[in-house]
C-alpha cells in the first residue's frame, strides 16, 4: 500500500502518496483521472492512443503482412506492460511532487506527514527540525518505519508479479498443448 501524507494550501486539504500505486496497478489510467490530474491521465492514457493510432494506421492502409502486425503487435505489448508494470511505480511519486510545487505542504503539527517527506527528500530539513533533538527522534523513527514498509511493499510486489509470471506461462504451456 502507498503511504499517504496530508497536505494543505489556503485550508484546502489534498493526499500525497508515495510508493507503489497499486490502484495504478489495477484501475491505471482512471487514478488520474479521479484525482484530477490531467497530466498524469495524459501519460497513462497515452499508450493506448498510440496503439491506436497504430491499429488504426494498418486499418487504414490495408497492410497484411505478417510482419507488419507482429511489430505492431509487440509495439503495443510494449507500450502496455509500460502502462501496466512501470507506471504504478512513479505515479505517486509525480503526484506528490506536483502538488508540492503547486504549493502544498504538510501541516506544521503532523510529525508524520513531515517526517515522511523530509526523510525522503520531497522537502527540506528546517533550521528550527534540526536543532531539536526531540523532533528529529520522532522523525527518525518514523522514517525507520516508512523504510521497513517499504521493503514489504517491495516483497509483495515481486510475490506478485512472479505469479502472474507463473499464470502466464501456465496459459501459454495450456495454449500451445492444443
């Protein structure tokens, strides 16, 4: 699961998220889209239009030829699994980073969202957070726990790629036996 951050400009409140967008992962493009994030609907969208644009392109012209479809077929596998399989990793990230140059900024009395950001470089350590000792162990420690979920994410995210992997060469082995 993504990490949320609270943050705020002029009162109004909006989420941060960092780490693997599993809703990316499974809802990809509508994220976006629900957010209101026009730019990153633009990118998850835009493989899809290139495909096809593609499709479209030997529709068009009338093209048979056996290569011509297996590279545009492997073109559109491609552009696919970059949409599926890459984007879900940097969404968030872009995300977060966007609102924050929009200006939006965790509250000053939430150590975590604060925390969070500063110990991961979204923002920047103030004069006044390093010269208390009291506030940079409270930082410290939740950025030690921010690390360790981390890493369960990623376990998680291997776990499962590794058995779609396993589902698809299953289908593929079933496929060809017949």
């Amino acid at each position: 699961m993504a990490i949320e951050v609270n943050l705020e400009k002029y009162g109004y409140k909006k989420k941060g998220f960092l780490g693997f967008s599993w809703t990316a992962f499974f809802f990809n493009f509508f994220v976006p889209l629900f957010r209101l994030d026009f730019l990153g609907f633009f990118i998850f969208i835009s493989p899809y239009l290139i495909i096809a644009v593609i499709v479209s392109f030997i529709l068009i012209t009338g093209v048979n030829d056996e290569n011509t479809i297996l590279v545009s077929s492997v073109i559109s596998l491609i552009l696919k699994l970059i949409s599926r399989l890459v984007l879900p990793f940097y969404y968030n990230k872009m995300y977060t980073r966007k609102l924050l140059k929009q200006g939006y900024l965790p509250p000053v009395d939430d150590d975590y969202s604060n925390a969070i950001l500063k110990g991961t470089g979204y923002l920047e350590y103030t004069d006044e957070d390093l010269l208390d000792k009291e506030k940079m162990e409270r930082y410290k420690v939740i950025i030690e726990e921010y690390e360790n979920e981390r890493k369960k994410d990623m376990h998680t995210i291997i776990i499962v790629f590794a058995l779609i992997g396993v589902l698809i060469a299953f289908f593929y082995f079933m496929a060809s036996y017949s």
